[in-house]
C-alpha cells in the first residue's frame, strides 16, 4: 500500500494544501466565478466527514468574526456530481458559521477527488487544526482503515502521526458509550481515556476521575489496580453512642486537615480514620504530620 502514487502524492502535497488554505481563494476547475466564489446554498456538508460535533458557542463566535472581516480561509470542496455544487471536503465549520452570518457566497478550493482522498484530507485538516474530539478523530482512522484497507503504518504516515498514535487512538473505541460521551464533551482527555481501555471497571473509574480530578498518571496507577480500588472508601460505621465530645473533636481535626475525620473510640482505645481523594491531598497530610 506505501508504494500507491497517489498516496505518496497525497503525503507531499498536504502542507502546499494547508497553506492554499491561508491564501485567496483560487477554484482550479469546474467552471465557478473567477474570483472562487460560490452561492452557499450549492455547497453541502459531507455526510462522512470524521467531525460530527459543532459547538453552538463557537460557532456564533465565528459566525461574527466572519460579519466583520469576512471567510479568511476557503472552504475545501470537491464537484457532487450536479452540475454547479459542491460537497465540502473540508471547512464545514466555516460554511455552518458563513451561513449564520447570513454571507450568500463563499470563497472555495475545488479539489476533484475520489471519496478515499477527500477523506484523508477531511481527518489530516481537522487533526492538524486540532478540530476533533478523540473519539472522531478514532471514528475517522477506523472508517480509513475498514473502508480502503490501510494498515495504522500506512496511516500513520499519510497524516503525519507515528503508529502508536493511531494505535492509541483506536483503543479509545473499546470504551463504553458513556465514556465516550465523556470524552466529546471534554470532561476526559484522550490520556485518562486510554487508562481507562485496560481498567477493570473503566465506567467507574471514570466517575473518580471526574469528580476527584485526577491526573493521567493517578489514573493509569489506580488502572492497574482491582475494580474496588476505583470507588470511594467507604466511611467507618457511626458509633450509636459518640459523643458531643468525639463530634466536636472531629470537626476540629477535618478543619485543620481539610480532610474528612472520623474518631471511632471504643472502651480501650480506638482509631482515626482521614480520608483523602487525591495523591496531592496525601501528600500535603504528611507534611503536615511531619512538621
């Protein structure tokens, strides 16, 4: 498959596609105005492009910026077939927020590629401007991989990432929906995700990490670990008979520490239990316990 000369056409002349990108629009072919204008209504989103997610926010944010300075960066399309419009290969996001902007044309490259290369240049675009989530960003290699049987070095190597990175980032789609879920809205990052593929309970391992922010590395320890690791330590059971005393005593130690304290005294002797949430929490309970 490396020796495809279209592919190696492909590697070489990404960055030349980028950085069209950023200079006036110029269609190359298919007859649309000089000047690479195209009516916005003749142009439709790519029902396989890898992105899926347009954040509301972001797209009123750039909705504006294009009322004030206009579409800085063309649009990346190729012929649908219909004479006159066009499918949108890359920039959906700028033709969604053009629209809100109410433009009635928009600048374009016209790129007139099979659907394998219009897709390889969707996911190296987005990848490169960071526009996918994790887990369309897997979607996108597994459509490439199943669709036009490319291995990961073969992938790889078209959009400029090593093989474990493609590796890695297909594991994510071993992971629950819910986890998933998590991971498009941001509230796991690819790193705590890709702990979570080897974890014995990733779903709860999951709710810890959100709710005790933890890093990627107390995740990936705490992976390693049996699924009763990932919940919560349960608290020692109340004692009926504790005292104002005990209550107070308590109360004081947890504002001291900022830790959770609970005193169990029995007849001859007893404990006390401080719970903590996070590596950093323990760390600063024994310095505080040393000095």
């Amino acid at each position: 498959m490396s020796d495809d000369p279209s592919r190696r056409r492909l590697g070489r002349g990404l960055a030349a596609l980028i950085g069209e990108m950023d200079k006036p629009a110029a269609v190359e072919t298919h007859a649309a105005p000089a000047d690479g204008q195209v009516p916005i209504e003749f142009i439709a989103p790519n029902p396989r492009n890898p992105r899926r997610n347009f954040g509301d926010a972001d797209l009123a944010d750039l909705a504006q910026s294009i009322r004030e300075h206009g579409v800085v960066q063309p649009v990346v399309v190729r012929p649908s077939g219909e004479a006159g419009r066009y499918e949108i290969i890359a920039g959906e996001r700028r033709w969604r927020a053009a629209q809100r902007a109410g433009l009635a044309q928009i600048p374009v490259i016209v790129r007139d590629v099979n659907d394998r290369t219009a897709l390889e240049l969707a996911i190296i675009e987005n990848v490169q401007r960071t526009d996918l989530n994790p887990v369309e960003e897997a979607l996108g290699y597994q459509q490439l991989i199943e669709e036009h049987n490319y291995t990961q070095a073969d992938l790889g190597q078209v959009i400029g990432k090593s093989r474990s990175h493609v590796a890695n980032t297909l594991r994510l789609l071993k992971l629950p929906d819910v986890i998933r879920d998590m991971l498009i809205n941001g509230d796991l990052s690819a790193g705590h995700a890709r702990a979570l593929v080897s974890a014995a309970d990733p779903a709860g391992l999951a709710k810890r990490i959100v709710e005790d922010g933890l890093s990627v590395r107390q995740a990936e320890a705490l992976a390693q670990l049996p699924a009763e690791s990932h919940r919560e330590p349960s608290p020692p059971a109340a004692s009926r008979d504790k005292d104002a005393d005990t209550l107070a005593l308590e109360k004081l130690l947890s504002d001291v520490t900022g830790l959770k304290v609970a005193i169990a005294h029995r007849d001859r002797g007893g404990e006390v239990r401080i719970g903590y949430k996070t590596l950093e929490q323990l760390d600063d309970l024994c310095r505080r316990l040393k000095h």
